[in-house]
C-alpha cells in the first residue's frame, strides 16, 4: 500500500494564525482525502482534492476556512485557517489504493492556543 | 445519508480471549465495509475489509461477518495479544473501493495480559 508523509506531525498554535499541512504521497494518485478527528472521537471526511480541479468539501466544511490545494499527483495541502481552539484535532490525509482501499498518514495533532 | 453505529465503545478482554465489535448501518446501498485500527499517536490502519458479494472474510486472527439484510457486520478478535490494544472503527461506503465513507464512533479495545 502506498506510504503516506505528513507534516507537520504536531503544532501548538496562536488563535487567529493560519497552519498548512502538507501530505506526500510515494507515488501517483487520482484522489486524496483530508479527514478530521477531533480528540477521542471518529474521523469526519472533509474534502476530497483531485488534481488539477477545486476540492469538493463536506457539509459543514467550506474553502474558506480550509482552503486545499492539489498541484501534482503524490502532494496535497490543507490549510487550516483563522484558527480558534475549535480547531483543535487531528488531521490526516488520506489515497484510495483500489483494492487496498484506504491508506492513512500518521496525521497532524494541531492545538490552538 | 448513512449513519453507522458502533458497541461497545469500550471493550475489556482478558489475553487468550475473543473480541467481538459490531457495527450497524443504515444506507441500504452500502456495499464496502472496512475495520481500521488506530493505535495510540498513529493513523487509522486497514486491519481487514469484506464487500456486499460475501458473508463472511478471514485473515489469520481477524474474521469479519456482514449481515445484509440485517444491515450489520461484526469484527472478531480470536486469541487476543496485549497488541491487539487499540481503537477500532468500523466505516461503510457505497462506492466500490470506499469513497465517501462514513466511519463509527469507534470501540477501544483493551487486552489485559
């Protein structure tokens, strides 16, 4: 399956500030997938990011907030953006492998501060 | 949309023993069903994954049962090793290979030695 890199893998964060994630994928994918899991609870797909075209975002997400960008197809950001403790989660990154389904980075433990 | 539901949330075995996870969901159209485990600081890992077309799937110490018309599968543990320690979420899609999932609350499973 494909090895997903994340970073940062952690960050403390003033309220108000802004915070890009990045997601390297080891080789070619069609789509990858931000998630969300905020602490002790389930994961929440936020967007799915195709190259070369806008992410479609989730109910409940919009651009704005966590504007997504797709240049290439082994790299995707998510930017976490005008942060309040709210904000606080994981967030992690995710590619389709086909038949192996769904493959997950280590993720991003952010706090908001 | 599809909800999915997860029991137990919380889960003590004694090592040796079996596990039993169940899940439910709603979207009678769903017809991928995955088991992921996330262990402490990491990402969610697929651990196993059964499709609509079959009943029941193995893998060594880990079995999964789907129960369509009732609209429910099972993950089970046998022979429980102090490793198996983790949180479990159960997740359902539509789509063949697990786009748009919609994932459980999750189930924390503790093996005591």
């Amino acid at each position: 399956s494909a090895v997903i890199s994340q970073k940062p893998s952690r960050d403390i964060c003033q309220r108000g500030t802004s915070l890009t994630i990045q997601c390297q994928v080891d080789s070619q994918v069609t789509m990858m997938f931000w998630y969300r899991q905020q602490p002790g609870q389930s994961l929440t797909l936020i967007a799915t990011a195709n190259q070369g075209s806008e992410a479609t975002y989730e109910s409940g997400f919009v651009i704005d907030k966590f504007p997504i960008s797709r240049p290439n197809l082994t790299f995707s950001t998510l930017t976490v953006s005008n942060m309040s403790p709210e904000d606080s989660s994981i967030y992690l990154c995710s590619v389709e492998r086909g038949n192996y389904g769904y493959t997950f980075g280590s993720g991003t433990r952010l706090t908001v501060v | 949309g599809e909800n999915v539901e997860q029991h137990p949330s919380t889960l003590s075995v004694q090592e040796g023993d079996s596990a039993v996870i169940k899940c439910t969901y709603s979207d009678s159209a769903s017809n991928y069903f995955p088991w992921y485990k996330q262990e402490l600081g990491k990402g969610p890992q697929l651990i196993i994954d059964i499709r609509s077309n079959v009943g029941e799937k193995k893998d060594q110490r880990i079995a999964v049962t789907l129960n369509k018309t009732a609209k429910h599968f099972s993950l089970h543990i046998t022979e429980t090793q102090p490793e198996d320690s983790a949180v479990y979420f159960c997740a359902a899609s539509r789509d063949n290979y697990g786009q748009n999932f919609v994932f459980g609350p999750g189930t924390r499973l503790s093996v005591l030695p």
